[in-house]
C-alpha cells in the first residue's frame, strides 16, 4: 500500500521556461542569453583584452562540462562551480563581481517566477491529507533553496515533509541513493512509494529499480507516455489522487 508520494519539480510541479514568454513579453533576454550576457560583461569589465567570442567559447565549454556530469555522473555541479569551469578554459582567476555573478543567475528565476502546473494546488492540497510528501529534484541553476522559496510563494511548501534536491545531497537522478535518501528521510519503505515525474530514465526507471513505483506526469510536456514502464500515466493533476489509490 502506498504511504508516500514523490515528486519531480521541473515540468511537473512547475513548468519549465514557462518565464520565457513573460520575459519577452517584458523586453528581456532569454535566460540562456542573459546568463551568458551577466557572464560576459562581468569578464570583460576585469579582461578588456578578451574578446566577446571567446568569452562565449568559455560559457558553453562550462556548460557542456556541467551536462557531462549531469547525465553521465549523476551530479549537478553549482552554479559557481560550472562558471570556475569557464574561467579555468580563460586561465584567469576570480574577478572581483564573481558572487554577485553567481547569486545574479541563482536567482533568476525567482525573480520572475514560472507557472505552477495546472491542478497542482488542489492535487498536492488533497495527497498531503493522506500521504506524506517530498520533492526529489535535480537543481541545474536555481538552488534548492531557491525552490523552497518558489514553494513558500504558493502556499505549497508546507505539504512537503522531506527534500532531496541533488545540490544538497551530491547526486541526482536516476542514482539510487537520492531515492534511498528521499524513503529514509519520510520513514517509508521504497516498496510503499510512488514517485511522480516526467523524464522516463530519471522519474521512471530511477524509481523502479529501486523498488518504488512511478507515474509518468504529462499534463506539462509528453516525453513518450507512449512506451513508458511507468506503473501508470497522469495527464492532468486532478486525476492523480485517484491514480495514486489504484495502484497496489
């Protein structure tokens, strides 16, 4: 029987780069363009010698160097730790603004909010009444504290009575131990969890091989409900207090 639900943040208690369109909509860059604008100008402000280009060349080399750990480590460098990357490719050391850099892109999207998922509220409202509930997510350039802000700013924060967020913990999915952490953390058997996610090798075959089980959530973006393992399928929020009392 089930006694604690797990949930993925990104594209399924929140929808990704859903703050795009409010961005444009207020004349601002991208968030890949001005994270890499912030990185440039505060380079350039101490390096007046480097060119534009190779400042850019530094920025993608960083982030290239943060994907390889991420999907092939199953770590998720910080922030300040993948722009030392790009200044290790420039062979120059910190400048002066390097933490206002770092907090400048950490917070970005705290500044301007993305959407909770449609239904989330109400789903997580009626869950939190009869199951515990935690949150195992891999932070990419908003921290896990950051994410707790973005929680506390909807009244959600409190349903939740266990974190794994892979800056704090050291590893991300689909690793073992960030399931491990997140049944041990609740006081709940992997067997007697359900874990809610969108990606198949992290929120699907994460949990299964560890003897959870897992829900495929699409109502955000399908990423192949089609051949899914998951043990089964949300397409809307609303639906899943009832999904979840299905399973065995």
């Amino acid at each position: 029987m089930i006694q604690a639900v797990t949930f993925d943040f990104w594209d399924t208690i929140v929808a990704d780069d859903s703050d795009e369109p409010k961005r444009a909509a207020q004349g601002l860059l991208s968030k890949p363009a001005a994270r890499l604008r912030l990185f440039t100008e505060e380079i350039s402000r101490h390096h007046p010698d480097i060119p534009a280009e190779r400042i850019a060349e530094a920025f993608k080399y960083a982030n290239q160097r943060f994907n390889h750990y991420w999907k092939n480590e199953y770590v998720t460098p910080s922030v300040a730790a993948r722009l030392q990357e790009g200044y290790a490719f420039l062979e120059i050391t910190y400048t002066p603004g390097f933490d206002t850099l770092v907090q400048e892109i950490e917070e970005m999207e705290l500044r301007l909010p993305p959407d909770f998922a449609p239904g989330v509220h109400e789903a997580l409202a009626a869950l939190a009444a009869k199951y515990k509930l935690g949150i195992i997510s891999d932070t990419i350039h908003t921290t896990g504290r950051g994410l707790r802000h973005l929680l506390e700013s909807q009244g959600l924060l409190s349903h939740f009575s266990h974190f794994v967020f892979s800056d704090e913990v050291g590893a991300s999915k689909p690793a073992p131990v960030v399931f491990e952490q997140a049944a041990q953390g609740l006081g709940v058997p992997l067997a007697q969890i359900v874990h809610v996610g969108d990606r198949e090798s992290n929120d699907i075959a994460g949990p299964l091989a560890v003897g959870m089980q897992a829900i495929l959530y699409t109502g955000v973006i399908d990423r192949g409900s089609a051949t899914t393992q998951a043990s089964a399928i949300c397409r809307h929020f609303a639906d899943l207090p009832g999904i979840i009392e299905q399973l065995p």
